[in-house]
C-alpha cells in the first residue's frame, strides 16, 4: 500500500474512529494504520508535460551541437579526414572487401580504424559471414 500512497502526490487521510466500545477493535485498527501511514514520505513535485516537437527540436540541437564539439575536437587531434556520417555503397564495399580480405588470410589486418561506425561494419560483415558458414 505504501507505493499506492507514497510517491509523486499529496495524500490526507481520514480517520474515522468511533467512541462506542462496539466498535472498538476497528478503531484501533484504524488509529494503527493511520499512526503507519505517518510514515510515508512524499515528495509532490509538479509534473511537466512537454511538447513532443518541442523536445525533437532541442535534441536536435542538442545532436547538431555535440556532432561541432565532436568535429572541433578532431581537428584538434589531427583528425579532421574522420566522417561521423552513414557509410556510401562504395565506402561499405571497401569495408567489406578489407574485411573478406582479412578472413581469407590475404591480409594481416583490416586496416586503420578511425571510427567505431568502421568497427561495427567490419564485425557486422565478419558475423554476416560467419553466420553463412554454420
């Protein structure tokens, strides 16, 4: 009951205690669970919905502003040829061919890596073709 009552809210309670020895174990158990429910803490904070679009756009901005951060710190690494975009048909043949290469034993490596996007398209084609082998 305490998640029912706790939580994000504000919660009163009402306790309804009778004088009447008749009814006297329901007061108690009442009185008992009211004395418990003291000691729930809530913290009622004030939801915010917000606007779908709204948050695209920020984390678009967001996005654009760390991609400049990304850029400016290449370059500052001497990294500036480094390209964070979705590989071309060509650039992924290339990758593919290193990677076949590789696996033939006709290479002794795959290359120079300069992203992890290059990593993840090397082991994407290596378990491709691992996968045609079983």
């Amino acid at each position: 009951m305490r998640d029912s009552l706790g939580g994000n809210c504000k919660t009163v309670m009402i306790a309804n205690v009778w004088p009447e020895s008749l009814h006297i174990e329901e007061t108690l158990a009442c009185l008992k669970f009211a004395t418990r429910m003291l000691k729930v803490n809530n913290e009622a904070s004030v939801n915010v919905i917000q606007d779908p679009t709204l948050l695209i756009k920020r984390y678009e901005k967001e996005i654009r502003d760390l991609k400049q951060e990304l850029a400016m710190h290449d370059t500052l690494k001497n990294r500036g040829r480094i390209n964070y975009a979705a590989y071309g048909p060509d650039e992924l043949d290339e990758v593919r061919n290193v990677a076949e290469n590789f696996l033939k034993g006709e290479r002794d490596d795959i290359g120079e890596i300069n992203s992890l996007k290059h990593v993840r398209e090397v082991f994407s084609y290596i378990k491709l073709q691992y996968r045609r082998t079983q």
